[in-house]
C-alpha cells in the first residue's frame, strides 16, 4: 500500500482518457483485495467512481472494474453500493457479452452477491438486496439468462467456467435453503431441463478436473442434498403432484376396463372398486402412500421415471406377473423402492456436510481426486432403472418368491456395489449399463459368497488366524509329503527327440520326425530320498522298473536348482484345470536340474527355459569355483506330472511350490481342515452366549443322503 498512492489513483479513475482510467483500474485490481488498502480506497471516496465504471465503462477498463468489485466484495466491503441497478446491468453482461475476461468478473460479483447471506456473519436488514431473491427481478426480465449460464459451462476457458459453475450452485443452495418446497422444485427442475446435469457430468469425466475441482465438488455434494431434500418430502395425496404421479403409474399400467365408472339406473356414477388395484403393480396394501415412508418423493420420483421410460415394458412385465401364483410375483414397485434405497445408501448421500468439506482437503493430489468424485451419481435416474432391471432379471433366474425378496434385493446391493463402486471416473454410463445388465448370475453368487467369507474373516478373524496358520503348515507337509511319494513310485519320461529344437525358427519336416520319442526314460527316487535313480528303455513297460534296474543316479546334495517352463498360474479359472492330460508327449514342456558334478560334461545343449527357477543357497555357495552343468532333463507328458515332479523336487530341495496344482491342493487342505475343526465347535462352548437357535428335526427322515463335498463341481 506504501508504493501507491491512493487518492492520486482515485482521481485516475475519474480521468477523461480511457488509457488513464484503464491503467489506474488495473492496478487496483491487483491491490484492493488487501482490506486495509480497501478501508482507505473507501474512505477516500473511490468506491463512487469504481462502481461508475462498472455501470458505464466498457472493453478492458470494464473488465478490470468488475474483478476489482468482485475482490471487494470478497473482503465483504462495498455492498452498500450494491443495488438494483448494479444486479441489471451485471446480469445484462452475462447474457449479452461475449468476452471471456469481462464475463468471468461478471459472474464473480453474482456469485458473491448470491452467497453473501451464508457467508456474511451480520445479515442487513434488507436481506432481499442480496441472495437469489435479489437476482430474481433481473432474471425474469431476462429469461435467457439461466440458458446461458449454463451454456458457459461447455466453455473452452477453465476459469469462466468454474466461474459459471460456481454460481450455479450458489443459486441452487441459496433456493434449496430459502426458497419454498413449490419454488426450489421448480427452479431445479428448470435447470435440469437445460441440461446443467449432463454438462456438469460431461466436465466430472473429463481431463481438466483439477482446474475445476472445487466448483465440482461443491456441486455433487449439492445434488447429495437434493436427494436429500426429495426423500424428507413425504408421498402426500393431498398434494396434487403427488396425486397426479401415483394416477400416472395406475394409467401406465394399462389398467381393466371394469374400473371404469358405469352409470346404474338412478344415473349415479359409480366406479367399480378393483380389489388389487394397487397390489397387481407390486404395493403391499391399497394404500400406498405409507409403503413410501422410508424413500420418500425420492422413491415416488424414480418408480414414474422408470414407468415413463419403460411403459411397454412395464405392461408386459405385469401381464406376465398376472399369470404367475401371487407367491411367485415379482413386487414391482417394492422392487423399485428397494432399488432406490440401495442406490441411497451406495453413494453415502446421508453424509454429512462435514464429511463433504473433508473431500476438498484430497483434492491437492490426483488419487485424492479420482476418489472424492462420483459421477454416476449424476446418473441416478439410469442407475435406478439398470438396477431395477437386474431385479426383475434375477428374480426370474432364481424362480424367487415373495418371501425371497430381501434376498433378491442383496443381490442387487452386491451387484451395484461391484459394477458402479468399482467403476472408473471417466467410465461412461452407457457402458455401466451394458455390464448390470449382462452380469452373469453365477459369477454375482460367487461374489456373494466371497463377500460372506470377508464377513466372517472379519468377525472371526482374530480367533481364526492361529488355526488358520497352523492348518496352512500341515497342509504344506501334507502335499509334499504326497508330491515326494509321486517322485518315490517312479514315472516315465519320454527320451531322445534327437536335439528337437526348442529355440524359434521355422518348423521343418525333419523337425516333425524328431518330435516323436525314440526311447523312454524312468525315474525314481530313493528310498532314502537322496538319490534319484533312472535308466533308459527302447519301450515303456507296463511294470515299473526297480532300483536295481536303473544303473544311473543322481545325488541331490550336489543340485544346485530346478529350472522349468511349467506354468506357475492355472490357464482357466477351473481349479481342476491343471489336472488335464494331453493327447500326446511333448517336449515343450521341459524340467532342467542343474547341479555340480566334476565327473559329468556338459553334454546336452539343450538350454532351458527360465520360467520358474529356484536356488538352494545352501548347495549354491558350495565350491563357487565349480562349473554348474546339466544333470538331467525331464519332458512330463501332462501337466499333472509336471506339477508332481517340479513341486517335489523343489520341496525335496526345501523350496516352496510353485504350480497352481499344487497351490490349490495346499488351500483345499487347508480351508477343509479349518471346516472340520469348526464343526467340533459346540453353541455351549464359552465363547458363544444367548439363547439357543432352534435346530431342524429330523423326524421322518433317512440315512440316504450324500455329501456336496465339491459344491458340484
């Protein structure tokens, strides 16, 4: 403040030149969001000439004067200079003007004008010069001005558009707070038809996020108190919206004709009363205002919107549902509610304010910012409307009843926290609903059965975990005490492909002959488990071949590793998937063991693939001096084999297993050994307390049953 001088830049301002005028007001903008620089401008009477230029000045000096008005708004001085006058002609250059840096200083004052009832602590008595009230005159006399607000926001400038943004939601809370229920509703609803829904969708998915963060923000926890807003309103008959909406779903429903009123012989209209005029579409009784306790108008809005979109469809639904026992009708409206409660709850819209100001303290990052914003919620309407089709669609593939409901409906719940929670900021909705709607059955109850199990690990965990660790390490010795008993029985090995080829190159005819074994090889190991013996044979026997006829050993102190090209991960999801045989033998598939043998040249030259390759540090770090070779190599004929031998030679060597074979073998132990430990757990034990749950009887009933042991695989 000490570098200018501020009456001389006062008298700047009321300069005949527009470069004088132009020149001072630009330097004000830069200083007078200071209050104490402000106080003094004030005092020296510079807030007459500033607004004179607001109201008359035009170009550049316009621009400048509207950011200085706006910066001294925000230190909350100078509205005692905002009027009727000021509003008009602000209003008049947001829909008239088409350059950006004046339009930007325009919405700024609006915005601040707006906000100034929530954000100034002491509210002047003549609280409609300020809020949506006081802008109200100048948008009637401009009916045009809400359409181009909202036409700023598909504007190429960042700044204009947080700015436009910005106001939007300030005119939107300041209605939804102040305003009554007929006017807020009526404002939204405006808004909505001019599609500030999807350009603010639009903007939530796009890469200049960071730029417009804050307005963002600001706006989705406002639509977050829109619905709150539409579920406190309770479903009221005497309402005529209400009445006309729940008439709407009754018409849609392609009601009997036998409803009509009839005139009887004392021409008295009556109406003939159709006893399940309000079950037949899915309410528990025939009066269903209450049944919309919970959801709410919310709940009333989305049921039309679906009807009003799906009308056919909604008709054959119900013709459909007319020909089933009521057990086994589908309740389509207390599906559409159920629905609605489920999306509720999803995006969190209970939470509270704070927990939206929170969100703001994320966004200096760019995870914090993939996380806070949800732009589906925009989609309520099409999320609803997938969701509710899902119900219907899983309702029929379960052949539920009505006592089913609550189970139909989790389902929805998982499959909705599945596909939109996990959904990515800038997936599209179309694609959301392409994906609800080809879910598979199966794959939804195999997640429901992975959520119950995360259930249980929650509650159980802590008891759990110990028995769980111990069962994991019996299991491990189990399967390799199994895998070592494959290596001690032996197995064939096919032998001599006459150096096939297993680097690339174009496949010859010659290479096809070499393909097929010309010997076999069998090996066995010791009894003692420190030698592995074998021998090669013209043709596979049926018997097995003894120790004794297998003259070739191999001592498994000097195996330095086991290199292989077996898969380490299933190629299907089956878990048995690794237990299929091939046709024929192959020589892809390839075991190496590598070791120390003074006495033993590098005589193959078949150089292994490095899949899966396991050192024993152990041997490794004996005579380093010494030339690793090639021991011995294996061509399994199935991938069960090549599991048995490469996963116990490893454990052999003290080595983990690496096969999904294996590894599934080891989890099937183990979680049904921790089965059978917990069905020795008695409802008496200490741990449990209550009462005791009632147990079905077995009156009437046989030893002829069979365990599941597999879940029908």
């Amino acid at each position: 403040m000490e570098s200018i001088n501020i009456p001389e830049l006062i008298e700047r301002l009321g300069s005949d030149e527009d470069a004088v005028r132009k020149m001072a007001v630009f330097k004000l903008q830069s200083n007078i969001g200071d209050p104490s620089f402000a106080e003094v401008f004030i005092s020296d009477g510079g807030l007459t000439r500033l607004r004179y230029l607001t109201l008359h000045a035009t170009g550049n000096t316009l621009a400048y004067s509207l950011t200085s008005f706006s910066r001294l708004l925000e230190v909350d001085k100078g509205w005692e200079y905002v009027n009727q006058e000021l509003l008009e002609r602000v209003v008049d250059l947001v829909v008239t003007h088409p350059l950006v840096n004046i339009l930007r200083g325009a919405m700024s004052i609006l915005v601040s004008i707006v906000s100034h009832p929530q954000s100034s602590p002491n509210k002047s008595p003549e609280s409609d010069t300020f809020g949506f009230r006081a802008l109200k005159p100048a948008i009637a006399a401009r009916p045009q001005f809400l359409e181009m607000l909202v036409s700023r926001l598909s504007s190429a400038d960042h700044a204009l558009c947080a700015n436009a943004l910005q106001l939007i939601n300030s005119l939107m809370r300041e209605a939804i707070t102040n305003d009554s229920e007929k006017e807020w509703i009526k404002f939204i609803k405006r808004l909505q038809d001019l599609g500030v829904v999807k350009a603010v969708y639009t903007l939530m998915q796009s890469t200049a996020l960071q730029d417009l963060a804050h307005p963002l923000v600001e706006f989705q926890a406002l639509s977050k108190a829109l619905l709150r807003k539409w579920r406190e309103i309770q479903v009221d008959l005497g309402k005529p919206d209400h009445r006309r909406a729940l008439k709407s779903l009754h018409l849609a429903s392609n009601p009997d004709r036998s409803s009509e009123p009839v005139e009887n012989g004392n021409d008295d209209s009556k109406r003939r009363h159709n006893p399940d005029k309000w079950r037949r579409l899915g309410f528990e009784s025939e009066t269903p205002a209450w049944e919309f306790e919970d959801v709410g108008y919310l709940g009333m809005m989305d049921l039309t919107e679906y009807v009003k979109k799906n009308q056919d469809g909604f008709q054959k639904l119900l013709l459909e549902q007319s020909t089933k026992p009521m057990e086994q009708r589908c309740p389509i409206a207390k599906a559409s509610l159920g629905v609605t409660e489920i999306l509720y709850e999803h995006f969190e819209v209970n939470k509270s304010d704070l927990d939206d100001t929170k969100a703001y303290l994320a966004l200096e990052s760019r995870s914090g910012i993939e996380k806070i914003f949800k732009p589906l919620i925009l989609q309520w309407s099409k999320l609803h409307i997938a969701g509710l089709q899902a119900f219907f669609r899983l309702w029929a593939a379960t052949g539920a009843e009505v006592e089913d409901f609550i189970k139909v409906a989790e389902l929805v719940r998982i499959l909705l926290e599945a596909i939109v929670g996990g959904a990515a900021r800038t997936k599209d909705v179309n694609e959301i609903e392409d994906e609800i709607a080809d879910f598979e059955y199966e794959r939804l109850r195999q997640l429901q059965m992975e959520l119950l199990e995360l259930t249980y690990e929650d509650t159980w965990g802590h008891h759990l975990r110990q028995v769980r660790d111990e069962l994991s390490h019996e299991a491990l010795q189990f399967v390799k005490e199994q895998r070592i008993r494959c290596l001690l029985r032996g197995a064939w090995f096919p032998h001599g492909f006459g150096g096939y080829k297993a680097e690339g190159g174009p496949v010859t005819k010659q290479d096809l002959k070499r393909s097929v074994p010309s010997s076999y090889r069998f090996v066995k190991l010791s009894h003692n488990r420190r030698f592995l013996h074998y021998a090669d044979f013209d043709t596979q026997s049926d018997s097995e071949p003894g120790l004794d006829t297998l003259p070739e050993k191999i001592d498994l102190s000097m195996v330095s590793s086991v290199e292989s090209n077996v898969s380490s991960h299933s190629d299907t999801d089956s878990t048995t998937s690794t237990l299929k045989t091939l046709p024929a033998p192959s020589a892809s598939t390839k075991i190496t063991i590598h070791g120390y043998n003074s006495s033993t040249t590098a005589s193959s030259s078949d150089s292994a693939s490095q899949s899966h390759k396991r050192n024993n540090s152990s041997k490794s770090t004996n005579a380093p001096a010494r030339k690793e070779v090639v021991l011995l190599i294996l061509y399994p004929q199935s991938h069960s084999l090549a599991s048995e031998w490469l996963d116990g030679l490893l454990m052999l060597l003290n080595q983990q297993p690496i096969t999904a074979e294996t590894n599934t073998l080891i989890s099937l132990a183990s979680n049904y050994g921790l089965k059978i430990r917990l069905l020795n757990v008695r409802f008496d034990d200490q741990a449990f307390s209550g009462e005791e749950p009632e147990l079905p009887s077995r009156e009437g009933l046989d030893e002829d049953y069979y365990y599941d042991v597999f879940g029908g695989t």
